[in-house]
C-alpha cells in the first residue's frame, strides 16, 4: 500500500508539474488560435497544476502520518475528481479523452489510498 501511496504522489508531482510547467511556459501550445481568454486560463491552469504537484513536496517526509495523508489526498481526490467531471464535460475531437482518463485514474487511487491510509499511516 505505501509503495502505491509513492508511486501516486510522484505521478501525480510529474504529470502536474510537467503540464503546469508547460503551460505557464508556452500557453500558446495549449490554445493555438491565439485566444487571449484562453491563454490566460492556460497560464492560470498552469499555476494551479504547479501548485497541485508541489503538494507532493511539501508533505514527502509525513507521508506516514495519518492525520497529513487525510489532508494530502483529501485535495488531492477532489482535485482530480474535479477535473475528470470538468475535462469530460468540455471534451473535443481535438482535445480527446486523455486528460479525463488520466485525472480519473489519478481520482480513484487518491480516494483508495484516502480511505485504506490506516493500512500504513501511524499516529
């Protein structure tokens, strides 16, 4: 169970942090038309996904506490089920379904690991 806690948390820092990243860099890759509304949502997606990943660093040493973990994958189950109902809702020919994949996935893990956490937390 505490291998798959570790593994989630840094899927979870890499896929946010390198698609925060990406889009704080390069909204453009994002919105191609140009969009001025929709660079600036990319660049704010941006932000809010590299605060999301850096969840993972500020929490790594107590990923053995029960009360920390509550918290951690707490956000972290209703940010990604968040996305996986907004990015379904808003899916394109051009955006397809991998985004609303991966952010189910990621949902379904951090509820599991939310709700099994007693199996490896102490305190």
């Amino acid at each position: 169970m505490r291998k798959l806690l570790i593994a989630v948390l840094i899927a979870n820092a890499l896929f946010e942090g390198l698609v925060g990243a990406l889009l704080v860099i390069s909204p453009v890759s994002a919105v191609p038309d140009g969009n001025a509304a929709g660079i600036a949502f990319a660049v704010n997606y941006g932000f809010a996904a590299l605060t999301i990943a850096s969840i993972v660093f500020w929490a790594w040493r107590e990923k053995d506490n029960l009360q920390t973990m509550g918290v951690v994958l707490g956000i972290l189950s209703t940010f990604h089920s968040g996305l996986t109902i907004a990015t379904a809702m808003t899916i394109t020919a051009e955006s397809g379904a991998a985004p609303t994949i991966v952010h189910g996935i990621m949902a379904v893990l951090c509820w599991f690991l939310f709700f099994n956490r007693k199996k490896w937390c102490t305190g």
